[in-house]
C-alpha cells in the first residue's frame, strides 16, 4: 500500500477498525498533491465526533478515585481520545507535505504506527474495566490547535515537542498512581508508552533542529515556532520530569526554561504590575521621576506581583528573572505565573495584547500604571475587573493621609466608639499655611505632645515627612513645611504617640462587598521606614495575638476589637463604593501608650488603597503549611553590609544555607520551615526581600536572623513604629 493511501485511510475513515488497521510493506513512491487544508475534524465514528467547541471540559478523573474501576477506565478514555489524536494528525501532516524529505516521513509513519498500537492497548485496558470508548463526550483541542499546521516545522514544534513532550510527564505521573493503587496492569502499559514516547520526542527534535534558523537556540525557536493557542505550557504537566527530557535530546537550558515557563491553559489570566509609587504621581503630576534610590527599589522588588498571581495570571516587568532564580522558586513550592515585559501592553503585535483577559491588577492604580494598562482595558471580559479607568480622579483622595485622618475622627466621635480606641486629639489635623501648621503644633503641645510629626498628604511610609522633636520651630523646618504645601496639598499635623506595636488589616473591595482578607503585624525603623511584616497561624481569622495583650484586662477577647474594627471597614466600604473603587486595600492601625500609662488602639494610621507588603505577606503564606508563621522582610544594601557582606548574591547564599528550606505535604509541598529569598540576589542593587516560615516567630530572633530589634512583652519583638508600605 502506498503510504498517501495509509494516510487516507486513517484520517477519514470512519471506523475504529480501518483507523487503526496498518497493513504491511507501505511503501512512498507516490506521495501525490499536497491537501491543500485541513478538515474541520477528521473522521470518525458517530460516538466520537468531537464535542463542540466552548460546551466545557469534561470533568478530567480525580487521581483519588483511581482506586474504582470506573474511574481507571473513565481515564484511560480521555489518553485513548488523546493518542487517536495524535494517531490522525500524523496521518495529516503525511498528506499536507508529500515534498517533506523522505526519512522525515518514514519517521512519521513509524510514530504512527507507535500511536495506533497504544490507542489499541488502552481500548482493551477500558474494556476489561467496563468503559466503552465514545462513553464520555470526546475534546477536539489537540486536533483544532496542531491541524492548522503550514509546515513540517509547525507539526514537529506543536506535536513533538509540545503534546507528545507532555505526555512524558503525564505518563511519568500516572505509572506511579496506578501502583500506588495496585493497578500494576496499567501502569506497565503507561511505562511502555512513556519509553515510546521518548523517542518520538527525538524524532520531533532532531528534525526540529535541522529546519531552525541557524543560531537560534533550542527554546527561542520553540517559543517562536509555536502558534496561539499553544504555548510553552502545553509541553509538559504537573509533574515535570527532566530525566525523560534529557534521554530523548533536549539540553539543559531547554528543559531549565520549560520548567519555569508559565502561560494559562485556558482560564482568563488577570494582568499584575508592581508601581510602588503612586502617590508620588499623583501628588507631583506627570512630571514626576523617582530618584535614584526609588528607582532601585522599584528594579529590584518588581518581581513581588508574581507571588499575587495564581498559576494562570501574568506578572509585567521591565526585566524578566534569570532561569536560575525562577528554578529556585519552582523548588521552594511556588507556582509560577506567566511573565511578561511591560512593553508588551503597547505592543498591538504582542500575544498579550491580543488576549482576552480577565482583570487588571496593579500594584495601585494610578496615573502612570493606568497609561501602562490602557492598550489593554478593552481585552478585559465584561469590562475592567477592579477599579474602572474612568473612576480613577475618585479614587486619589483615598491615598491622602488628611483623608484618613477625617475618616479616623469620623469614625472616635461615634457613639459606639470603645473607651479604648483613641480620641479626636490623637487624629492628624489637615493645615494649608504655616499659621494653621503653627496653631496645630501648639495646640498638640499644649495637650502635653511635646513631639510633633509633620506629614505631607501623599508619601510613602516614612518618606515625607519631618518629626518636630524641638521647642521651637527651626528655619529649615519651617521651609520644608512651606514648600511641601505649596505643592497645592495640605500638610497633615499630629502628635507623635508612643507606640508599641503596629498592624494591618488586609481588605478587598468587591462589586459583592468588602470583605476581610487577613491581618499582619508590622515593624518598622525608627524613621517608620518598613522592615517586616509578620503573619500569624490563624492570620485570616483574627488580629494578631499580641494586640489582644496590651489591650488587656480593658478588652475581654479578639471579638470584641473585630467588632469595634469592623466599625472603620463599614465606613470604608461606604466612601469605596461611593468612588467606585475596587480592588486590595488596607488599613493601617496601631496600639500606643498614653501620658498616664493606658495603653489605646488608634483604628485608622493611614488608608492604602493598593497591595501592600502586608496583603503580600498574606498571600506568600498560602506557600507555608498550616499552623505556621510567617516573616516577610526587606534588607537594604547598609543593613546587609552591617551584616559582613559585601552583595546581596553572597548574604543570599548565606541565609539559604543557614535556613535551608523544609518541604512538607504532597501532592504540592508547602514550607514547614526555611527562609525563601525572592528576588534575584545577584541582579539586586538596594533591596533583597526575603520570607521566613517557622512554626514559632521567636525562634528567628533566637538564632540571630531578626537581631536588633526593640522587644516587648509577649510580641517575640516583632514590634513596629510605623505604618505598612
């Protein structure tokens, strides 16, 4: 028979019988035309016409249930579907490329001949467990995604090297599932499989290899070659495997890049972006340009969103991470999200800028981060996920630090305000001359705060702002108070309490309503620059214990204060909805000591209607196991040379071996203990951000990782003297 023959026969005919039927001595003497398209489907019997495309996936076997007879069928059926898939793309590429050289096409019929034996070996398997095949609606991706092929090269990039690379994983996976379960039977038949499919890999690379550009590496023709909807992705599954990788060809570099390659496989990717400095556009125009030291902050911490994303989301940057550093998450337990360059948004020939997507989620909205999303609102489904681009001139008041104040003495001259939260006169007062800003001062110290703190209305935590610690005013303090308000913003004027812990409590505005993410513990410098930020076992339950004990005996129990707490949300959600503003949010609070030792809660510090480090912290502790605590921690370039090192590279390297990372838990490990460092320590200039999993937070002091900070009874000196970045 002649080998176009073959291939006719397989790709339309329209029995299991002719479909899998191979005759001996095929021969290539006649390769004939070439097909000019693909069909809409190859065919096939009535029973396995593919679903419709968008009716939804039938729902895949829990790998729990593999114990039931059933179930093994029930999977067994969808790698049935899957190689008579592969069994009849094949035949097409035979007959849309008859001029394709001759060893590439015996190759081609030899995995043919490969894919029909298996698909024969997993329909005996399904009968012996009582499935028929055409029993469970059948999906058509594979064939919609690899038929539309132009070339040989697309066949080896979209099959080969992507859905039968794959199944080395899924081959891997499931022979240890079905012995875990005692199905020794079919996990041979997956162990033989997976061994044929190392070699069709090679088939697919060696050829792969040949048609590239030369030069080109492995991974950037890939990337290159490969077509939407197929991505990286696609080539490989939950379990990734080198070891099959690496005998079927594949370099290291290949496989290093695959296994931290990330792209969503179907559902609508959100769109994250870290824009620290928010506020300073807004306060300062357009015409803003961070310094030197805010654009270092920003280079090295701009990885942070993508511990925000889940697995199927896109994390911006200007800069993508090194292989290495990514493979070193991979290995913490960190699933990782899509990367992006920031450039893409405006690139209108950009992947991402032809996707739908389900939400935009910078770090805070604000004029430079809605310019970088724009190109991008109209690919929103339903609209703009989150805070509308239109609602943007709404929302800035709530970045205001005279805003919070007024909502603070708002909310303490209630009625139901607790004797414990603080008074109208621990409120900042907004002033917009240097008279207003010399009566409030007075005022203040007339009231026995001799400490005065002068903020502007739009900064970052401790940034812009000068404490007043002198009997009288100097010049150079008076100018300073000048000049920030005639930048067109008050200054906001309060007393400089004596704080003994600081905490947040973590929110997120919805179309639905408010609701309350977490709460973290803060620690700041003595400027009220951010150091840490610390998280509890029951974080997403209750503030931290510690707030509990210094409002002891005046407060019974944590309820109480939610209850009090719950008051400023309520309020919150109120000016929210008003502005339409949606999206993470928190509040600032913190507990201080007054002239005649009682000990307050002051409810509302400052609002941040963004991520913070304290909502980061939060979602970094999805990665530890239950029952942990949590440290999220910032080391600047001074504090890591006071440490004895000159790099971040080196200080990493240390703090990985004197905290080496403890995994725990399957089918996905979280960390029991061990410090994670994330971002790259070998690329970082001022900033390393690191956290610590542990199940004890004093611990980390004890063998010398938190050194230096001021204690307190009962906090295990996680104390804080300031507000949440």
């Amino acid at each position: 028979m002649e080998l176009r023959e073959f291939a006719e026969q397989v790709l339309f005919a329209t029995t299991l019988e002719d479909k899998l039927r191979c005759p001996v001595g095929i021969v290539d003497t006649q390769p004939g035309a070439p097909l000019e398209s693909a069909p809409a489907m190859p065919g096939r019997p009535r029973e396995l016409v593919f679903k419709p495309s968008g009716t939804g996936k039938s729902e895949f076997p829990k790998k729990r249930f593999l114990d039931r007879n059933d179930e093994r069928g029930r999977l067994l059926h969808f790698f049935a579907n899957h190689e008579l898939l592969a069994t009849e793309l094949m035949a097409l590429v035979l007959l849309r490329f008859p001029a394709a050289p001759p060893a590439f096409r015996r190759g081609v019929l030899e995995t043919l001949k490969d894919e029909q034996n298996h698909t024969r070996l997993y329909l005996a398997r399904m009968k012996q467990s009582g499935v028929e095949f055409g029993a469970i609606p059948v999906s058509g991706y594979f064939w919609r995604a690899v038929s539309p092929m132009t070339t040989p090269m697309d066949y080896v990039a979209g099959l080969s090297l992507t859905f039968e690379q794959a199944n080395l994983d899924f081959c891997r996976q499931f022979t240890k599932e079905f012995e875990t379960v005692g199905d020794l039977e079919t996990a041979r038949l997956l162990q033989n499989i997976y061994q044929d499919e190392i070699a069709h890999v090679a088939h697919g690379l060696k050829w792969f290899r040949r048609w590239k550009q030369p030069g080109q590496s492995d991974w950037d023709a890939f990337c290159a070659q490969l077509k939407y909807p197929l991505s990286p992705n696609r080539a490989k599954g939950p379990w990734f495997q080198a070891d099959g990788r690496q005998e079927a060809g594949l370099d290291n570099s290949f496989i290093e890049n695959l296994s931290v390659f990330a792209q969503s496989k179907g559902r609508t990717p959100r769109v994250y972006v870290f824009n620290p400095f928010a506020e300073e556009y807004i306060a300062k125009g357009p015409g803003f340009t961070p310094s030197r030291p805010q654009a270092i902050l920003r280079r090295d911490l701009e990885i942070l969103p993508l511990f925000l994303c889940k697995q199927d989301d896109v994390a911006l940057m200007n800069e993508l991470p090194s292989t290495a550093f990514l493979s070193r998450l991979k290995e913490a337990g960190f699933q990782l999200p899509e990367l992006a360059l920031s450039q893409d948004c405006s690139d209108p020939t950009s992947p991402l800028a032809r996707r739908k997507l389900g939400g935009l989620r910078p770090w805070a909205w604000g004029p430079e981060s809605a310019k970088l999303l724009a190109p991008l609102a109209a690919n929103v489904v339903g609209g703009v996920e989150g805070t509308p681009l239109t609602a943007l001139e709404n929302i800035k008041k709530f970045y205001s630090k005279a805003w919070s104040a007024d909502l603070l003495r708002r909310l303490v001259s209630s009625k139901d305000s607790p004797p414990w939260f603080c008074s109208e006169l621990e409120a900042g007062l907004a002033v917009n001359t240097i008279d207003e800003a010399l009566a409030a001062i007075a005022a203040i110290r007339a009231r026995g705060h001799h400490r005065v703190v002068a903020k502007e209305s739009f900064g970052l935590a401790g940034h812009n702002m000068i404490r007043l610690w002198e009997p009288d005013l100097q010049s150079g303090q008076k100018r300073w108070m000048e000049r920030a308000m005639g930048q067109g913003h008050p200054l906001v004027i309060e007393p400089w309490l004596d704080r003994v812990m600081d905490f947040s409590i973590q929110l997120e505005m919805e179309p639905r309503g408010i609701g309350i993410v977490g709460f973290t513990g803060l620690q700041n410098d003595l400027r009220g620059q951010f150091h840490s930020n610390w998280a509890e076992p029951n974080h997403a339950r209750s503030v931290p214990a510690s707030v509990l004990r210094w409002l002891h005996p005046q407060v019974r129990d944590a309820g109480e204060i939610h209850r009090c707490l719950h008051q400023a949300v309520v309020m919150l959600e109120k000016e929210f909805r008003a502005a339409g503003f949606q999206g993470p949010a928190g509040i600032d609070a913190l507990i201080f000591k007054t002239a005649r030792g009682e000990f307050k809660l002051k409810p509302i510090v400052e609002i941040n209607p963004r991520h913070t480090l304290g909502r980061l912290t939060l979602e970094l502790m999805r990665q530890a196991c239950p029952g942990s605590s949590g440290l999220f921690r910032l080391t600047n370039r001074p504090s890591m040379n006071a440490k004895g090192f000159d790099t971040f590279d080196t200080f990493a390297r240390r703090v990985r071996k004197q905290f080496p990372i403890v995994l725990e838990g399957h089918p996905r490990p979280r960390i029991r203990e061990g410090i994670v460092v994330l971002n790259d320590p070998a690329r970082a200039e001022g900033f390393l951000a690191t956290l610590q999993i542990g199940k004890r937070l004093h611990l980390m002091e004890s063998e010398g990782w938190a050194e230096g900070e001021r204690k307190q009874p009962g906090n295990h000196g996680l104390v804080s003297t300031s507000r949440d970045t």
